[in-house]
C-alpha cells in the first residue's frame, strides 16, 4: 500500500481517523496528567472517541435515519442505514455517565483526606500514614 | 482487641483504608478533623523517591517511554483505519444479516417505527436492563461516597453547609425565578413528549429522562432544596427508582419468558406509528425515564449538597 493511498483512505474515513487521534489524545492526558480530576475528563474523551467510531462504522451513504415513515410499506434494508451501532453507542454512553459520576465521588473522597488531587502527594501521604 | 463486622470494614475502606481485612493500627485510624484550623503541615519534600536524582532519571525515562508508546499507539490506530472499508459504503463490517433482519422485520415483530428503539428496548432488551442497573449502581456507589454521615463530616462542615445555603436563599435572583416558574411546565412537557414518543422519533426514555432531571436541577436551583424537597424526597426518590427498575425487570422477564416458549404476547401491539402502540416499549421507556430523572437529580444534589 503506497502512502498517498493510505492518507486517501484515511481522508475518507475521516471519523474514524478522528476518532483514533481522539483516543490517543486521552491516552496520553490519562498518562501525563497527574491531576486525578483531568484523568477523568481524558477518560470522557476515550469514551468519546469509541462513540464516534461506532456512530460512523453504522453510516451509509445515500440511506434515510433508521425511523420507518410508512410503516405500511414493508421496510427494505437497503433504504434504511444500520440502526445496530446506534443502539450499541446509547448502551455505551450511559455506562460511562455513570462510571464519570463513580470516579468523580472516590475523587472528591480522597481530596476530602488528602486536601491534594495530585496522585503523587496522595501515594506519599498515604504511604507515610501506613508507616 | 474486638474485631470488626463487615460492615465497619467497608467503612474503613471507603475512608481509604488500604488494608481493611486487618485489624486497624492505633494510627492507621483516621481521627475526625476536629480541629481543621490548624495549618496542615505543609507537605516536606522530603527524601522520597520521586525528588532523588535518582528518581529524576526513571521519571524522564518513564516519560520518554509513555511518549513512545503514545506513538506507536497512534501509528498503529492510524494504519488500522487505512485497511478499514470506506466511510459510508454498504460492504462495512456491521452492515449484516442481524441488521437487516432488525430492519426488515422490526415493524411487524414489535411495533415500533423507530428502528434503534426496537432493537434496545426488545431485542437487546435484557442488555438495556443491565445498563438500567448499572445506572442505578452508579446513583448507589454516589450516594454511599457522598452522603453526609457522622464518619465523614465534621460539625464545622454542617455549619458551612448550612452558612452557604443562607447566603443562597438571600441571594437567590428573582430573574431567574420567574423564568424559571415561565419554563418549568414547558421543559417537563416537552421531557414527557420525548419520553412518551420513543417508538416513534428520535428520543426516548434516556433522552426523556435527562430533560426531566434537568428540570429538576432548573428548580432546585431557582427555589432552593426545600422546595424540590416538599415534593421529592427520599421516599419519593426510592419509590420511584426501585418501582421503575421492578416495572422494567417484570416486563422484559414476561417478554423473554413467552417468546422463548411460543406461547401467545397478551399485549397487543397496535397499529404501528400511532402513540399507544408496539407493546411494551411505552412501558418500558417510561420506566427507564423516570430512572434516569432520578439518577440526574441524585449526581447533582448529592455532588453539592451531600443530602436529597
């Protein structure tokens, strides 16, 4: 494969291109930041980035949103686009509300005993409680 | 020494206790504050690990190393979307039989005309039920860490908590509470629209329930906790999340257990496209609606105020 073929199929899976360089973006702010309170928002933008290789994945060109309008028509599969990764990024997105709101509270607990979001001064203070 | 249930070992351990099956040192305990004014030593710098020239060095080279794996990473993500089918053509990978069975046959099978409502609230209707659960584990876990209780508040913290909802009620504006009195009946209509209109547009009980939360938040807001709290508390709280997870459960567990036997749906589907139709989709979005309304409210109350 020659590079300007790739960089051409990169452009036109331009979400999913997106999204991989979204996924790297919170990645590396999980890793580098060392305040806990960024780490979750890096962790939203990794979950962002799965939604939007889904939602794109699910896509095809030239078909109607996956409402049926006549429903005396039968449905043909080829007018409608696929409604399966749509249903999968709704089970997704509630799931990490919810691990979103998890690990903001143990956040806010360790910040009430360590007066600290930084995971290098809570790890020392913790370990000089244990000694 | 007299040893702990488990219970005063999970409290430990949600006050970050790293070893709560062991029997707690004289100072592993952690003393309430009682006395917070005293200027916490500040933090020494002291001989650890991460101040050493030593440890300077593992520090950089870590850096170095999470750098290159950053990378490689994008490298690798970036070369995988090039061997990936085209954005938009029909040969891609999801693009199958199971979908084109949930097209084709979803209409008549359940009744609705919103296909992905179909496929969430029936045919993966038990994985739907899963995430139902792992909403209300979420407001659980919430509430447990956050909730005020004696182990983790002091009384100066009570009298601040109390200081500040002072100064908000005497603060409160009287712009916002009359925009606030205009909107109100308009924002829940317009949740219980696109709660009750699941099967037939985008929407539904997710979409629903998080207006009606934020309407919630909207009064809380503009008329103070008593007033949310004359009308929702704690019983009414409860009631609501277990009743709609109970309703939920009983549906999805009639529907599995006829269809997995052939025997006869008594719930009779409707005329597709009109509101009372496709069986126990309404039922269910409703259900889902008011749990995660409930869920909202309990983020945003317990995150601020420590108490429904």
């Amino acid at each position: 494969m020659h590079l300007s073929e790739i960089l051409a199929t990169l452009a036109a899976n331009r979400f999913a291109t997106a999204s991989a360089i979204l996924f790297v973006v919170g990645m590396a702010g999980m890793i580098f930041n060392r305040n806990l309170f960024k780490k979750v928002v890096a962790m939203g933008f990794m979950d962002s980035a799965v939604f939007l290789f889904l939602t794109s994945v699910g896509f095809v060109e030239g078909r109607l949103a996956p409402i049926v309008t006549d429903p005396s028509v039968p449905a043909s599969a080829e007018v409608y686009s696929n409604p399966l990764p749509a249903g999968l990024v709704l089970t997704g997105i509630v799931v990490s509300v919810s691990f979103t709101a998890f690990s903001l509270a143990l956040t806010m607990r360790l910040y009430k005993k360590y007066h600290s979001l930084d995971i290098d001064e809570i790890m020392m203070k913790s370990q000089r409680n244990e000694d | 020494m007299k040893t702990d249930n488990w219970f005063q070992r999970l409290v430990r351990w949600t006050n970050g206790d790293s070893k709560p099956l062991h029997e707690p040192q004289a100072h592993v305990e952690f003393p309430k504050k009682e006395t917070p004014e005293a200027p916490e030593a500040p933090f020494e710098k002291g001989p650890s690990l991460l101040k050493s020239s030593a440890g300077e060095i593992t520090n950089f080279s870590l850096m170095v190393v999470s750098m290159f794996c950053c990378g490689v990473l994008i490298l690798v993500l970036l070369l995988t979307v090039a061997y990936l089918p085209r954005f938009g053509s029909s040969y891609n990978a999801p693009v199958n039989e199971v979908s084109q069975r949930y097209v084709e046959q979803g209409v008549q099978e359940v009744g609705a005309t919103n296909l992905v409502t179909n496929i969430i609230l029936v045919y993966r209707g038990f994985d739907t039920y899963g995430e139902s659960c792992v909403l209300f584990l979420g407001a659980t876990a919430v509430i447990m860490l956050m909730a005020i209780d004696r182990n983790n508040t002091t009384k100066k913290d009570l009298e601040e908590l109390e200081e500040t909802e002072k100064m908000e009620s005497k603060n409160r504006n009287q712009i916002i509470r009359h925009v606030t009195m205009i909107l109100m009946p308009i924002i829940f209509l317009y949740g219980l629209y696109i709660l009750c209109n699941g099967h037939l547009s985008p929407g539904g009980g997710f979409a629903g329930g998080s207006i009606l939360g934020g309407a919630l938040i909207l009064c809380e807001t503009a008329f103070g906790v008593k007033k949310v709290h004359s009308f929702f508390n704690h019983k009414v709280y409860h009631i609501i999340k277990v009743g709609a997870l109970i309703l939920y459960a009983v549906l999805i567990c009639y529907t599995i257990f006829v269809g997995a036997n052939g025997l006869e749906n008594i719930i009779p589907l409707g005329k597709p496209g009109s509101i009372l139709s496709a069986g126990i989709i309404l039922p269910i979005n409703v259900a889902v609606g008011l749990e995660v309304a409930c869920t909202m409210y309990a983020f945003y109350i317990y995150f601020g105020k420590g108490n429904l």
